[in-house]
C-alpha cells in the first residue's frame, strides 16, 4: 500500500479556523511503519501554534502530537513492531541520534534540534503534519507502543500530558514519603494528580478555586486547597518536596516557592508567553530550587504508557468528532472541558 496524500484538518493561516483539507505523508522507508490514527488528543499547545502565539508557523497546519492508532504497514527493515500493533506518537518524530542527549535516550533535549510532529522541518525538508487526520508515517525509533491495557482514545493524551507530568514526578522521586503539589487541574494538572498518586507520593491540587475539589479527590488528591483564598499561602508555607505547575499564566511565583520546605522544588511545565519574575530571597531562604521540564524521551515515554496500563488509568477525555474541532478550541480557551479533548478520526474518514 503507498499512502500520498491524506484528509486532515488544517489551520490554512495564523489564527484561521481548521479546516478540512489534504496533505502529502512520504511513502513508507525501510525504518518507517504507517500508522492509521484512530483518536488524536487537543492540546493547549496545538491552540498556541495554529494561532502563531508562540513563534512564526508553517501553514497549512496540521496540528496534533497525541496520536494514537493502528499500525496498517512496515518498512522492510522494522524490527520493533508489526502490521495490527496499537501505537502512539508524541510530540516528535525525530532527532540528530549522535548528540549526548540522543544516546542516553533524552532526545526531546537533542542539541541539535529535534523533528516536531508538527508546524516542523523533516530531515528530508519537507513540512510535517500531526495527528488531526487520517494516517502519519513514522520511524519505529520514534514509535510507542500502547499497552493493551489501555484503551486507544485515553492513550492518546497520554503521549503529551501524560509524559509531561510524569518525566519531572520521576526525575524529582516523587513517591512514598513525598509531599507533591499540582498546581493547576486542567488537562496536564489531571494527570499529574493520576501520576503522583500512583506514585505513592502525598498528592496535593493547589486551583484556583474549589470547583474541581470532587473530581481532584476522585482522581487521587489527598488534598485540594483554591490559591484564591490567601490563607491557603499562610497555612501550607513550608509544606512541600516538590511543586508541579501547569499553568500557563503568570502567577506570584514567590507566593509559591513559600509553600517549598527545606530542598524543595518547583518545577514548571506551563508555558506562560510573558517571563515571570521572582525574588532571590524566595531561593536562597530554604535552599529551594526552581526548574523547568518539557517532556520525556521515547524511552521514557514507554514507561509511562506501561506505567498507566500497570495502574489501569488513562486521561478523563471528551470525545469529539473531526468537524468539532473549532468549537473545541474556544472550549478549551474558556476552561470548558474535563480534561482533555480527543477527536474520533473515524469522522474523518468518513467521506473521505
């Protein structure tokens, strides 16, 4: 089977509704297997690129790093996988595979550059396009397998929010003993608050109000304090090993590196555009660090979904169809989803 062009929804220019169209997808290589998508998540970031938020795209755009599918074809050298394998593709395709940070299995830190699933360059020159379509041609190097533990539509999240939570919870040791913050219950807090839990670790939800206290509980969270209420600042200051933001809004930093103890760290996973600004006073009173963390290598990222089959969770979805795309994001710029939206492709196909 050659596959060349495939139905997707694209963003046409900055900050215009998707729209339903085709792109080309490279024939399949020796190393390549084709996957046919089944569900591909929403993510805030998918939002900020198809909008030009955060730096000058490439259009038409295809958004999507959460894909989850099929495996319909293999190049003739796949060792890793096989024609009906599930199997999912995050937030890049590739990488330089000689840096330091490649060969201990960090690609998503390659010095040189990494391939973007999408609104990307790849290594042949030519523009790549995710997950909202039909079917996407991938190097088994840059391929996971989805347990079969978990269904196809919650894995698909898992390949951004899942990995996100879930590289700095392990690289800090959250676990027994640890007391986690999450700062944020939204696509990405909802899975850190999963994570930290089966961790083992004392999980705490810092929102900015009460109103997801149930589903935080639900989830896993010991406890669930609003930032809204100043007291909750007064009566945690000193309390935790490890701070998880998620936002992406600006908050009172300092405000926050006070509920860190002795060594403790706040690490940031939310992208805010504007730079933030903090006192060093709020560093160097208890030897507390502030860090930041992106996602996980491909390595890294298997283990989570075996992690997540293991501990029977996936994300809390919304299931969408294709030509809902719009109104989703608007949904998701207004808070309105719990958590994660995942568009069913089989409506794309449909007609197709």
């Amino acid at each position: 089977m050659s596959i060349t062009d495939v139905v997707a929804y694209a963003a046409p220019k900055p900050k215009a509704p998707l729209e339903r169209t085709t792109v080309p997808r490279r024939p399949v290589g020796e190393h390549d297997v084709l996957i046919e998508i089944k569900y591909a998540g929403i993510c805030h970031s998918d939002i900020h690129q198809a909008r030009d938020e955060w730096f000058e795209g490439t259009f038409p755009m295809v958004p999507g790093h959460e894909i989850a599918g099929v495996i319909t074809e293999v190049g003739s050298g796949v060792t890793k996988f096989a024609v009906g394998d599930r199997a999912g593709v995050g937030c890049f395709v590739d990488s330089c595979r000689e840096c330091a940070h490649c060969l201990a299995g960090e690609e998503q830190y390659c010095l040189k550059g990494g391939v973007s699933t999408y609104n990307g360059t790849g290594k042949d020159g030519q523009p790549t396009y995710g997950g909202y379509s039909t079917h996407i041609v991938v190097d088994e190097n840059y391929t996971l397998r989805i347990p079969e533990g978990l269904s196809l539509d919650v894995a698909a999240p898992l390949l951004c929010a899942g990995i996100t939570l879930y590289s700095p919870l392990k690289h800090w040791n959250a676990g027994p003993g640890k007391r986690v913050a999450i700062v944020g219950m939204g696509g990405l807090g909802h899975m850190g608050v999963k994570i930290a839990h089966a961790l083992g670790a004392e999980t705490t939800v810092l929102s900015q109000t009460l109103n997801k206290k149930e589903d935080g509980l639900r989830l896993g969270a010991d406890h669930f304090h609003a930032t809204s209420d100043p007291a909750t600042f007064t009566e945690l200051a000193g309390t935790f090993d490890l701070i998880v933001n998620t936002v992406s809004a600006n908050l009172d930093v300092d405000a926050y590196l006070g509920l860190l103890g002795l060594d403790g760290t706040m690490v940031n996973v939310g992208a805010p555009e504007a730079p933030g600004t903090f006192g060093y006073f709020s560093l160097l009173r208890l030897r507390r660090s502030l860090a930041g963390s992106s996602i996980g290598g491909i390595r890294q990222t298997q283990e989570m979904l075996d992690f997540c089959a293991e501990h029977g969770f996936g994300a809390e979805i919304e299931v969408i169809a294709a030509d809902g795309i719009n109104e989703a994001y608007e949904r998701v710029m207004a808070s309105d989803v719990r958590y994660r939206f995942v568009i069913d492709i089989s409506t794309l196909h449909e007609n197709a």
